[in-house]
C-alpha cells in the first residue's frame, strides 16, 4: 500500500503537468462531439443542403440515399484516429485521405466482427493507423441511406492555429518606407489585428481592416528591420515574420529654373521661364506676396528688407504663370522653386514686379429709351464687371451691378432739362473702385417735345423788348451825345477859322497904304514838367520805383530852352490909307 501512494501521486500529477491537446474523442453511443460538428474545422464541404443530413447529429433526418462521392475540406491539419457511420443497412463504405499523398480505407459493415464498437445498424471503427496531418476526407457510398458519418480525433500538432500575412510588398524612397500586405483568413479563432515593429521596437497596433502602413523621417541609405506579428481573438499571436529594407540615397539636388520674366498689367501678372535641364525635375513651386509701401516713419528707422516670398499660390510643371487675381498700382514679390523627384525643394529665384494704376471705365453702347407705360430703361453694352452710378438731374439715383446692363427708372422719378429732355447720365465703377467719366446717351432722346410754342416765344421776346428798350437808349445817349457835342463844336471852329482868314486877306489888298500892325511878340511859356500816371502798387515796390525814378531824372534831367522867334521877313507894299481898325484877337 505504500508503494501504490507514490504511484498515484505520480499519476495524478502527470495528469495536470502534461499538456492536453484540443481532441474530439469518441465516447460511447455519443456522435455529436466529432470534428464536423459546430466545434470542427470545417470550411469547405461539397454536400448539397440536402445531403447535408449525413452531417447534421441527426439520425432521424432520414439520410442520403443517393450513391456518390462526397468530401470535407479542414483549414488546419487534423489526426483522424476514430470513424463513426450510421447506415440502414449493411454494406460497403470508402473513406479516402488526403495528407499530401493520397490513402484509402475500405470499411465492410457487413462483417460485424471489423467493427470496434456496433449497435443495429451503427458503426463506430477506432483505426489501427492513425491518419495524420489530414486535411481532405471523402468517402464513396453505394445505393444505401446513410443516416450520419462523423470523424473523431484531435489538431495534427504540425498545425498552426495563428497564420500570418502573406503577400508583403514594400516601396522605398529616402526618407520612407511603405509596406502593403494581405491578411490572414479567419480560422479557428478570429483574426483580430496586427503589430509592427521596427528594430525590434513596437511602433504600432492596427485593426484587421488595414493592409498598408507607410513609414516616415527615415535617413537616407540606411538599413531598418520591421517585424510583422499578427494578433487573434483568443490572444494568441502568430510567429514574426522579418523583413529588412534599406531606404534609398539622396540624389543630386535639383537645378532651379532660369529666364524668369515678369510682364504686369493693371489686372495681370505674366510670368514665364525655362525649366531645369535634369532628370529629377518634378514641378515648380510660385509664391507670391505683398510688399508694403515705406513710409516717411518706417524709413526713419532705415529699409526694411524683405525675405523670398512665403505664400504658395500656385504650382505647375509648364514654363508659364498668368496671375489674375493681383491688383493695380501694387508692389508683388514672386519666388519661384522647383521641387525633385524625392521631394527636397530648391532655394528659388525672386523677382517683384509693380502693376500699373487702372485705367478709368468707360461706357459704351449707351443708350436711353421710353416704355409704353412712361418709364424709361437706360441700357449699355460695357462694362460688363463692376458698378454703375445712375445720376437723375444731377443727384445719385442709384448704384447697381454692372452685369445688369440696364436701368429702368419710373417716369414719376425722371428729371428734365429746360429744353424737355429726361437729365440722366451714368458714371462706371470699376471693381478696384477706379471711377470714370460721366457719360450721357450717345443718342439724342427721340419723340421730346418743347414746352412752349413759336407763338409763345415770339411773344416772350416782344414783351422783353419793351422792358429792355428804354435803358439800351438811355445808354446810348450817355455814349453818343459827348461824340456828337464835339463833333459840332469842332465844325463851328472850322467855319470861324475861314471867316477871319477871309477877312485878313481883305484888309492885305484893300488897305494898302496902312501901316502894318505892330507885331506883339508872342511869350513862351516854359513847358510843364509831366507828372507821370501814380500806380498803386506796394509799399516795396513803390518805394524802390521812386528811387529808381529820381535817379533817371538826375541822370537824364535837361533844360529846355525856348526857341526863339524867327526873323520876319521885310515887305515892301504900299501903305493904304488908314481905316479905323479892329483889335486883333490874340
């Protein structure tokens, strides 16, 4: 007795020691435990849903009575060790295995004594040769209901439960690396994610839906290890699989562009160039900025100097740019790059460019027309972009798009000129708000009429007349009579100067012998000095003329003598006898 209580130990604990496999063990009369049942490993079967009955744990289905070949497929390798089928009579079954070369046992029911374990009609046969690594079952029955088969036995333990990804792929450059694969179907247990490791390092976890992971700031041409390990429901993992890539060299930097031209407009920029000549050109980057305008303060602190441009507007693997969202009389700063085929960026080339103020608006096709209801509709042709401000006698009546092309204005709101004519014109806006000319219709508005008569004006201009007539004589006299005051007294003069000359004539040849007068010596008389005209002026300015004037006439001054009498000239006649004389007027 004392020795059989270490054996028992013994026994006991190699019973919870050692490793127990996953089996499905025939037990008794109890078939519903095999490896085709709910807890098997069936994936593929070829049976029809009703000859499935054969599968189903059932033996009161009815069976499959048909003759045929029927298999079931096992996503993992199992050991098949026991083999149980129900028929409704004796007879014949063929069992085949696949394991990579292909074994066939055949059964005879109708020799009770082959059979291990056999109740009417029921057969269980425990195999002297366990089938090993088996993935394929088929067997052949002849014309006979079969009511069930099931096979028993346990995972072959060349088997792995945990498969991993297949099919790895990866895409190197030099600064990353990117995988792509494909997961693992699900088996016994459920596919459930994936972890990644970098030299030997966990970097990531991922869902069982990613099949792709991209690595990045890697260095240039150097080696990494990435381990790939997939997860399942249960936790169980499956083995690393190991894969070692080296990520590629720098190439040469690429070469930036040449020929940078810029041609501006008030609206535009035009930018071209010539591309590099190399073989990792991919595209050429343009950035644009502002440059603000210095100031009288700004430059009391000295220039400012500006950077390359930083803002991307645009990129382009062509030889041209047209910026169209630039606006006038502005300062731009344009920095082209070019980038490589492995993504390094060149430092560029920079250049500014200034737009030219906007030209003012103008109207054309403008024309001004009357709707049978007395409203008036103004309508032009361009501009087509910006406002347009509607004046009506001479106030703002309205702004509106420039893209409605007409104006209608109700007739109760139209203003008119003294002549009759609706008083409208139209000034354009520009969208940068550069305003233009006031325009009026190109065409005279037809069908206007005057609002008075010939009669009427003929009788305005009488009435005027008479009103006006009075003060145009009136100062036609104060114009008129000096004229004609002196005019007469001038004609008088003459007539008085004959008569006197007549006279002396007279007295020189009817009185002969009288003695001539005694000539009265005329006196002359020193001549005024001119007093020129005063101007005013400023008191500078006049102090300095009168300076300048007395000094002209120091230096200028002269006397004027009188010029003396000439000598008369003797004549000799015949004195006349004395009349009585008349005094001379002198």
């Amino acid at each position: 007795m004392k020795k059989a209580i270490p054996i028992l130990l013994a026994l006991t604990l190699a019973i919870f020691v050692l490793p127990v496999s996953k089996s499905f063990a025939y037990s008794g009369n109890d078939f519903t435990k095999g490896l085709t049942d709910t807890y098997g490993y069936t994936t593929n079967i070829n049976l029809k849903q009703t000859e499935k009955i054969m599968i189903d744990n059932s033996l009161s289905s009815g069976g499959m009575a048909t003759a045929g070949t029927y298999y079931i497929d096992y996503n993992q390798l199992v050991d098949i060790d026991t083999i149980y089928f129900n028929t409704a009579k004796e007879s014949q079954i063929t069992f085949t295995y696949w394991d990579g070369s292909t074994k066939t046992i055949t059964l005879d029911a109708t020799k009770n004594d082959t059979a291990d374990y056999s109740v009417t009609n029921q057969y269980y046969y425990d195999l002297k040769e366990t089938q090993k690594n088996v993935d394929r079952v088929s067997w052949y029955s002849p014309s006979v209901r079969i009511y069930e088969v099931e096979f028993f036995g346990s995972l072959s333990t060349s088997s792995n439960l945990y498969t991993n990804i297949t099919n790895v792929q990866h895409t190197e450059t030099t600064t990353g690396i990117k995988f792509s694969w494909t997961n693992p179907a699900n088996g016994t247990f459920q596919y459930s994610g994936l972890n990644i490791y970098k030299d030997g390092d966990l970097i990531t976890k991922l869902d069982p839906t990613k099949n792709n992971y991209e690595f990045t700031d890697l260095k240039p041409l150097t080696s990494y290890t990435f381990d790939f390990e997939a997860l399942y429901s249960d936790g169980g993992k499956s083995n690393k699989k190991t894969v070692t890539v080296t990520t590629k060299d720098l190439p040469p930097p690429v070469k930036p562009i040449t020929d940078l031209t810029a041609k501006a407009d008030y609206n535009r920029v035009d930018l071209s160039w010539n591309l590099p000549d190399t073989s990792n050109f991919k595209k050429v980057n343009i950035y644009r900025d502002t440059v603000e305008k210095e100031t009288a303060f700004s430059s009391f602190f000295g220039s400012k100097v500006y950077a390359a441009a930083q803002t991307k507007i645009f990129e382009t693997n062509g030889t041209y740019f047209n910026d169209l969202t630039v606006k006038p009389n502005t300062e731009y700063e344009y920095t082209l790059t070019t980038t490589g085929t492995d993504g390094t960026e060149s430092e560029g080339i920079s250049t500014k460019v200034t737009t030219p103020p906007e030209p003012p608006p103008t109207m054309e096709g403008g024309n001004l027309t009357q709707e049978p209801n007395g409203d008036y509709t103004y309508t032009w042709t361009s501009p087509t972009t910006g406002k347009v401000k509607v004046i009506v006698g001479g106030q703002e009546y309205k702004i509106v798009p420039a893209s409605d092309q007409k104006i209608t204005i109700p007739k109760e709101q139209m203003k008119y000129t003294v002549f009759g004519t609706p008083d409208i014109s139209i000034v354009p806006i520009s969208d940068n708000g550069t305003v233009g000319e006031v325009e009026k219709p190109s065409k005279p508005f037809e069908n206007s009429s005057l609002p008075f008569g010939v009669n009427d004006l003929l009788g305005s201009s009488t009435s005027l007349l008479w009103i006006l007539s009075p003060f145009v004589l009136l100062a036609l006299v104060f114009l008129l009579v000096p004229k004609l005051r002196r005019l007469l007294f001038s004609a008088f003069k003459k007539d008085k100067g004959k008569i006197e000359k007549a006279e002396i004539s007279e007295r020189r040849t009817g009185n002969k012998d009288r003695p001539p007068k005694e000539r009265v010596e005329r006196i002359i008389r020193e001549p005024k000095e001119r007093v020129r005209e005063r101007i005013k002026e400023p008191k500078e300015m006049k102090q300095e003329r009168v300076r300048r004037i007395r000094l002209f006439r120091e230096n200028r001054e002269r006397t004027r003598t009188p010029r003396e009498p000439r000598a008369r000239r003797e004549r000799t006649w015949t004195p006349r006898q004395p009349r009585p004389s008349r005094t001379r007027r002198e």
